[in-house]
C-alpha cells in the first residue's frame, strides 16, 4: 500500500509541476535565468510559423491531457473503472508530459523529461505495478 501511495504522490507532484506553465511569467532580471515554463515560443514549432496563440493552445491540451489521464490514473488506482486501466491511463498522461516538455524544451526541463522517460520504461517496459495494482 505504502508503494502505492507514493507512485501515484510522485504521479501528482510531476502532474502538478506542469501547472507552472500557466503561472504569468516573472520580470526577466539581469543575469537571472530564463524562464522555462514558457508555452508560447517552441524551439521545434516557431520556426515552422506557429503563432504563440496556437503554441499555448497545444500546450494547454496537452497538459490538460496529461492531468486528466493522470487523474483517471489515481482514480483506477483507488478502484474504481476497470482493473489494469492506470497502465494505459499512467502511459498516456507521461507521453503527453513528454511531449509537452519535449516541444517547449529548456534544458531546465532536462529533470521532467527524465522522469518522463522513467516512468514510460517503468510501465511499458518493465511491467512494474505498485502493489495493490492490477496491470
């Protein structure tokens, strides 16, 4: 049980981690570092000429995506919906968190990735469940 409470406590810390990109952007300060939760330039879309209003628009759906699979993930967790559904549903939301931080990477967001990757090998790859769940 105690390793259940703690994947799915990590699942909502990284879930609510993203939340930072809807925080209004702080006054840029001499020397201070650039702000990494940014959803209206993308290092991979701008260039092809998306506007920044279509940049957040993506970048609100896919993080509205990955907190909603995350929540269908805590859900099935607590048992309720199908048995085995917080695989699909943990996969989902962290290949939405993936792809939101891979489209608007700053090397801060190296950490976030990382876990990312982690947590898809940890589900797809490695079979692993918490106790208590059903895969």
């Amino acid at each position: 049980m105690v390793i259940k409470l703690v994947f799915l406590g990590f699942l909502l810390a990284h879930a609510a981690v993203h939340l930072m990109f809807f925080v209004p952007k702080p006054a840029a300060t001499p020397g201070g570092p650039t702000w990494p939760f940014e959803i209206g330039h993308s290092w991979a879309l701008s260039p092809l000429g998306l506007a920044p209003d279509t940049l957040r628009v993506l970048g609100i759906a896919l993080v509205a995506v990955m907190l909603g699979a995350y929540a269908l993930t805590l859900l099935n967790a607590l048992g309720l919906g199908p048995r085995g559904l917080w695989v699909a549903a943990a996969a989902a939301g962290t290949l939405a968190s993936l792809a939101v931080l891979g489209l608007f990477y700053l090397p801060w967001l190296t950490i976030g990735v990382g876990i990312d990757l982690v947590l898809l090998w940890l589900i797809l790859v490695s079979s692993w469940s918490p106790e208590g769940l059903a895969r």
